[in-house]
C-alpha cells in the first residue's frame, strides 16, 4: 500500500491557496525527483515554495491536499499549522494523515485527535479507516485505540477485520507484508 499523491488530480476550493505553506514538499515521496519522505525537496523554498515551479513533475502539478480542497476545514488544519497533511486514498477512501516527522506528536493535539477519533467511529461504518503516517511508520486510529502497524513497504497492505463483543464493534489491525504474499 503505497500512497501515491500524484493520484489524485484535484480543484483547489474558493479561496483556498498554499499561500507559504511548503509542507507536502517535505512529508511525501517524490520519485521522480528520487526525494525520501520526511526530506525537503532540494528544490522546495521552504515557506515560499517551489524553486522549479514552471517545470516541477506532473506529480507536484496534480497535488492538492485535503485543505486545499475541502473548505469546511478550519484554518488550524493548514498543514503548516496543524503539521501534518491529509490526503484521501483514492483507491480505499481512507483517511491518511502524514505528519511532518519534526513534529511526529502533532496528529496527537487536539483538536486533531478528537477529531480524528470521531471521523475514526463515523467511517468504521462504512469499513474506511483513519491512518497516520510518519514517514512509511503508519498507526491506525480506532475509536477505542490506536494500532502501530509499524513501516508500510512498497506492495505492503492493512487487513482490517470486524468482531461483534459485548462491548461493540471492534476492529482487528494486521499488516499484510509484500513479502508473505509473494
Ligand atoms: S500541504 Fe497543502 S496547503 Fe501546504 S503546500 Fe501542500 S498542497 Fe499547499
Ligand atoms: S519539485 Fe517543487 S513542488 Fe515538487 S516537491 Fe520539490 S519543491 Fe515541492
């Protein structure tokens, strides 16, 4: 399971602009560029944004995150002020929160784990997840816990199973590695 910003082509909403946050030039994966996630781009301007802008990959032009599109959002989620970047995964819906490994706590402050923990119980109906990521580190946020699955490798995936119990519906978290598969 590899998050692939690239993939999602997307419309900025009214009014919303980066403006100087820089923050997805840092926290994701740029392969063409062969830039590790959790590094600056070596072309990023950090607070003032790319140097490349007019030739920058097709997979920086694609990119917007969830801020950007979504403007119910509250101006605390801007990825240069919560420190973290949310995402969509086109494929499954969930949730991604992939967090500035400088400040690997931020997705933990609230308002953001509240939050998150709500949006965690709202999508379990709908068998949608909130995962967050430091670096290929990801942890899953349940209603009742939150599940370190540890680093996410290429090809690598998340099993998710439901289990009635006396105290409800609980989810059981399990990495499925590339490996095992092959
Ligand atoms: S993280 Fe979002 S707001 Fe920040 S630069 Fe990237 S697209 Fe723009
Ligand atoms: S090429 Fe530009 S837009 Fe793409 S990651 Fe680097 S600084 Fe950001």
């Amino acid at each position: 399971m590899t998050f692939d910003p690239a993939a999602l082509v997307s419309t900025p909403a009214e009014g919303r602009s980066c403006g100087t946050c820089t923050l997805c030039c840092k926290v994701f994966d740029v392969p063409s560029l062969e830039k590790p996630a959790g590094q600056w781009c070596k072309h990023c301007l950090p607070g003032r944004g790319c140097g490349i802008h007019e030739t920058r990959p097709q997979h920086c032009r694609a990119f917007h995150c969830m801020w950007m599109t979504a403007s119910w959002l509250a101006d605390e989620w801007k990825p240069e002020r919560s420190k973290f970047v949310l995402t969509t995964d086109p494929a499954t819906r969930n949730l991604l929160v992939q967090v500035d490994p400088g400040q690997p706590r931020a997705w933990r402050q609230d308002p953001f784990y509240a939050q998150f923990k709500r949006w965690a119980q709202s999508a379990l109906a709908e068998n949608k997840h909130v995962i967050v990521f430091v670096n290929k580190a990801a942890t899953v946020v349940l209603p009742d816990r939150d599940v370190e699955v540890g680093i996410i490798g290429p090809g690598d995936s998340l099993s998710f199973q439901k289990r009635v119990t006396a105290h409800g519906v609980l989810v059981d978290v399990k990495k499925v590695s590339a490996a095992a598969g092959a």
